[in-house]
C-alpha cells in the first residue's frame, strides 16, 4: 500500500497526513509547523500479523497519546530503523537519539514520541507482543553494525524486495528477540590490543557516551589498561576520538548524496554535541569551516 501527500492541495497535505499516519499504524497524534506544501510518502508491506513501513517526510513530532491509546488499543512494538536524518524517541524516562543505521523500540501500549528536527526517513516494523516476550528496552537504541542487530537490519531493509516478505519478517522478530536478550548470546572477548581499541571506537564512534570506560567495558579490561594501549601512540583515546569525528563528518560535507542535511545535522551524526566545540575543531584541523569544505568539496 502507497500514501502520499503530493496529490493534494498545499492547505490540506498536512490534515490529510494526520488521516494517513492512522491509517497506516495506528491511532497517533502528529505535529508540524510546516502547513504549507507539507511533504510526506509511506509505504507499507502487510505481513500477517507483522508490518513492516517506509516513511519520508519533512519534520515533525508524532506522538501516542492516553487517548489515542485508548481509541486505538494495540499490543505490540514498533522497531523503527532510522535510514535518513536523525530522530529523538521517548518512552517513559528514556529519551534516546536515533542516528542512521540505528534501531530503536517503542511500546505501543505506553505513551510515546518521536521528534524530527528535518526530513528523514525510517523503516517502522510492527511485531506482537507475543514475539517478543522477554523484557523489551524501550526508547533505548539497539546496536545494528555487527552481530545479530547486524541480521535484523538487513533483514528489515529486504522485506520489501523478497518474493515471500512474510517468511522474512517473521525471521526478522525473532532475531529481534534474540538481539534484545543478552542471556542468550554469549559475549566473545575482544583482543586486548590498540587495534581492537581503534576498531571499538569506529564502531561507536557516533555514540553520546563513547569514552574510555565505555572501550574498556566491551573489551573486558579496565580504563587506565585503555588509556596504556594509546600510550606509545601518537594521539591520545580523546584526541583519536576527536580526529576521526572531523573526518567522518568532512567526508559526509562532502559527499554529494548528504548535500540535503544541515551542517548540524552532520556534526550530530559525527558524534559532536556541541556545534560551536564543532566549528573550532573542524577550523583548526582542516584550515577552513565546514560551510567552505561543503561548498568546496
């Protein structure tokens, strides 16, 4: 099934939005200072008693309320894989930042929002609650780059391009299962070596909470034998942090097919909290601003 809001007149695209979002999911609330020549595309894969959605749209904030909880009575999960831009997802006390290639779930049950500061676009899978039956950590972003949350994002992405997308997805909520249990995979240790601690940081290098102690949990050692390992090297664990950050977000500036998002947007994705820290750095390591790397490529 295919909605869109291009065939209908500017005054009316985002009423008829708020109509659609409902049609597809279920009972939800959206928001958008944009009213004029709004701009949105879903499309979705009904797959028995799974579903799986690719929305694009311009920014907005869409939530579940008690009431449209209550008009709309669904048992179940949303995992939503963000594939453009960036989203803020909040259940209860968590509020998590969904960056590209990140998976994060919400209880349809519970009250809920996502907030889109630009355009994006995201994969939203709908499993039962009876798929899922262990405790799910919501609002919370589930790691895609390697594992079993590496299968569920592939999965997710060839739903729609298989002959028999049903059979995918019900593969797919179970290694969602899988993925959400630590109890059962057993953790591999990682190589307690400088390469090892580089490959942790590139992996998580767009993570809040990258750090030292963050390295050394997932290599299973401790902080001060982190901080050893970059010790005989050339750049400090911050200073590799700090290097590699303005190099991803450079390559992004200048990559053609990124052209659509702001500056700040890059910056978030690379890591950088804060966009003034981000426009020194940048200067001081490339000579220019990022405007002029962007403009220049």
């Amino acid at each position: 099934m295919h909605w869109s809001t291009g065939d209908r007149a500017p005054g009316e695209q985002f009423a008829y939005w708020r109509e659609l979002i409902c049609a597809a999911f279920l009972a939800l609330t959206p928001e958008s200072d944009l009213r004029g020549g709004f701009a949105g595309d879903v499309r979705q894969w009904p797959l028995g008693g799974l579903a799986l959605a690719r929305i694009a749209s311009q920014r907005q904030t869409v939530r579940r309320t008690d009431d449209d909880i209550a008009r709309s009575p669904v048992h179940g999960f949303y995992a939503n894989l963000q594939v453009r831009g960036t989203s803020l997802m909040a259940q209860g006390e968590r509020v998590t930042l969904l960056r590209p290639g990140e998976l994060g779930l919400v209880n349809t049950d519970r009250p809920f929002r996502f907030e889109f500061g630009s355009d994006f676009e995201q994969l939203s899978f709908f499993v039962p609650s009876a798929l899922l039956p262990g405790p799910v950590p919501t609002a919370a972003a589930v790691p895609t780059r390697a594992g079993v949350g590496a299968a569920v994002r592939l999965a997710l992405e060839s739903v729609p391009a298989v002959a028999r997308p049903e059979r995918l997805a019900v593969h797919a909520a179970g290694m969602l299962a899988v993925a959400l249990d630590p109890t059962l995979l057993r953790p591999v240790r990682s190589p307690r070596t400088h390469a090892a601690a580089l490959a942790d940081i590139e992996e998580h290098l767009g993570d809040d909470d990258l750090c030292p102690a963050a390295t050394a949990r997932r290599l299973g050692v401790s902080v001060r034998f982190v901080h050893g390992l970059f010790a005989g090297t050339p750049e400090s664990y911050a200073g590799t942090v700090r290097r590699l950050r303005l190099e991803k977000a450079a390559r992004d500036l200048r990559d053609p097919a990124r052209g659509h998002l702001r500056v700040i947007d890059i910056a978030t994705e690379a890591g950088f909290v804060n966009v003034a820290s981000f426009h020194r750095a940048f200067r001081k390591a490339f000579g220019s601003t990022p405007h002029h790397v962007r403009t220049h490529p």
